[in-house]
C-alpha cells in the first residue's frame, strides 16, 4: 500500500465514457450509468479457488463457511461450458469449510472431469477430485 494513498478517506473516481462506447440507444437517457468496483487490498490470506468444470457448470454452486458456520463466500451456478473459473479470496486465519453442490448429482465427472483447487502462494491447500456425486463438504485452514 503506497503510504501517500489517502488513508480512512473517501476514494473519488472520475469515470469518463468515450461517445463512441456510448449506446446510441441509451446517450440520451439521464438514467444512463456506469459502476466502477474497488477491491481493496488483501490485509489477510489471499487464496484463490480453481475450478475446472465438467461440461455443465450450471449444475456447480458452492458456499465457504467459517468455523462459527457464517457463510463468507459462496458462488456459481456458471455458464454451461464454461472450463474454468478462478474466486480470489481475502480470508483470516483460522478453519473453514467449502460445500461444493451439483445439481444433477454426479459432480464434475461428465464429459470430462473436473476439480477444485484451493491455492495460497502457489501452494495446494486443498484438492477436491470431481468425482464427488451430488455434494462434498471439506475442511480447511489457514494460518495458525
């Protein structure tokens, strides 16, 4: 974090739409917007969820749970043939678990099969086969 980054303060963008990326169908609208999205920087562990899907990743949704049972992160489902999808997560220290579903019941196994992957600094945390049928809940750490 650069030290001379305003500190505690509200961040002002200046977000500026070139004519030719407007549509002409909604220039001339008031109501016309653009969002920009701020990640702040990961003061815990950063991690990152791998996924390499089967075929039909709409079937594929998940959830991360921490040890009180909160839900901090959950996703999917994902368009169908989709390969991959990468999450980064900023989590604490502390144990976890990801509940991974699939609708049809038979995991990440057709036509391919697929995985989950957790990653910290390039390090496996954790590794979740596809072949899990309709469900598969894991535990993991970090820190500590």
């Amino acid at each position: 974090m650069k030290e001379s980054a305003p500190q505690g303060e509200p961040l002002k963008l200046n977000v500026v739409l070139d004519e030719a990326q407007i549509s002409p169908y909604v220039a001339g609208y008031p109501y016309y917007k653009a969002e920009v999205f701020v990640t702040p920087p990961c003061q815990h562990n950063k991690v990152f969820l791998n996924f390499t899907f089967d075929g039909y990743a709409s079937e594929t949704t998940w959830v991360i749970k921490d040890s009180n049972g909160e839900s901090f992160a959950s996703g999917g489902p994902y368009a169908d043939g989709q390969v991959t999808e990468v999450v980064e997560l900023c989590l604490e220290d502390g144990a976890y678990t990801i509940t991974v579903n699939d609708a049809y019941g038979d995991g990440l196994t057709y036509p391919n099969v697929g995985n989950i992957v957790l990653t910290q600094d390039s390090e496996e945390i954790l590794f979740i086969n596809g072949d899990f049928g309709k469900t598969t809940t894991q535990s993991f750490s970090l820190g500590d």
